[in-house]
C-alpha cells in the first residue's frame, strides 16, 4: 500500500486536472460573453457615428450595463426630441426618415413621453396638410414616367375604369411584373371617347403613359 504522501499526491494530481478540464468550461462562456459585448459596443459607435440613432439605440440597450452604454441611451433620446421638431419642419414624413420610429421610441421615455405625445400631434397635422398640397399638385399632373404607383390614382386622369395584371403575374420576378391601368371616357350617348393607358413595372410607371381619341360619327 502507498504511503500516505503517495495517497496525497494522487488527490491532489486528481483534483488539479479535474480543475483543469473544469476551469476553460467556466471560463469559456465569460470571456465569449464579455468579445460579444465588446462587439455590440463598438457596433452602437459605429451607427452612432453615421449617425443611425434607431440601430445605435438599440445596440446599447442590449449591453446596457456596459461601460457609459446607459449614458450613451440617454444622448440618444436627447439627440432624438431635438431632431424629431426639425423633421417636422422640412417634411420628411417619408421612409427613409426615421421620424416616426424616433417619435414611438420617444413615448416609451418617461422623461420625453409628454413631449413625444406633442410631436405626433404635430407631425399627423403637418404630415396632413403636405399630403394635401402634394395631392394638389398631383390633381393637375398628368401621370409620367417614372410616377410612383401611388401616386397615379391622384394625377390628372384620377381613377383608373380598370387594373390588369401580366398573365401569372405572381409566378413572375419582381423585375417582370408588369400591370396595366386603363380609362375609358365615354360621350353622353354611352359611345367610346377616349382611352388612356400606361403600364407600371417594379412600383412605378413604367414607359410613356398612351392616349388613344375615338371620334364618332353622328
């Protein structure tokens, strides 16, 4: 039988390489945690940097007890109730913007949530009357190449009689969707005026927009 510093020795040996299997498990998962905070930090820098407010908030809020992340959230929020008025006044209502999400995020602020209920206010009433103006302006256009789809419904020729779309139109690609918008005009007498046609391809029209007269004999 070994000695008791022989029975000692093979413990500690034991105990020693049981830590060294055990250690890297533990500490494994701590270190890819604290690269994948790193990441997302300089990430949120990055979009701050650009600056993309909506994906920088976002990032910090994942890693919010990182560094001056909380800091960082609240210059954003700061950033976000001094941009949201100046967005309202140059009219950028569109995608692209960000004037609503800014807004929605904002209301979830209790510091800015009074304030942010106020801009959307402001915004519907202003987005309101732009759409109007631009309405108006469209009311006395006659539709064109490059029109967006939506907008041809408002032009001068006002609602389409009818919308065809391209034979298996669903099946086809994006870039061969093709639909057709079509209107007939009619005399008094029910009788074929005027027909006027355009195709729109890919959100817009696509091609110079036709007009065909028909003249009737009495």
């Amino acid at each position: 039988m070994g000695t008791k510093s022989e029975k000692f020795k093979q413990i500690f040996m034991i105990v020693s390489l049981s830590l060294l299997i055990v250690f890297p498990l533990i500490l494994h998962p701590l270190i890819t945690a604290k690269l994948e905070e790193r990441n997302v930090y300089q990430e949120a820098l990055l979009a701050l940097e650009k600056p993309d407010y909506a994906v920088a908030l976002r990032s910090f809020e994942k890693i919010a007890d990182y560094k001056d992340s909380e800091n960082k959230r609240d210059e954003i929020y700061l950033e976000m109730s001094k941009l949201v008025p100046e967005m309202i006044e140059k009219e950028m209502f569109y995608e692209g913007y960000y004037l609503d999400e800014y807004i929605e995020i904002l209301l979830k602020v209790p510091k800015y949530a009074k304030q942010a209920e106020e801009m959307k206010e402001a915004a519907a009433l202003a987005e309101a009357k732009h759409l109007n103006k631009v309405r108006g302006k469209l009311s006395v256009t006659v539709p064109y190449e490059g029109m967006s789809e939506t907008d041809i419904r408002f032009s001068s020729w006002g609602e389409p009689t009818e919308i065809t779309k391209e034979l298996n139109y669903d099946s086809l690609r994006d870039d061969r969707r093709v639909k057709h918008y079509k209107w007939v005009e009619k005399d008094e007498l029910g009788r074929t005026r005027t027909i006027k046609t355009l195709m729109v391809k890919e959100g817009a029209v696509w091609g110079e927009p036709v007009v065909s007269r028909y003249y009737q004999n009495n």
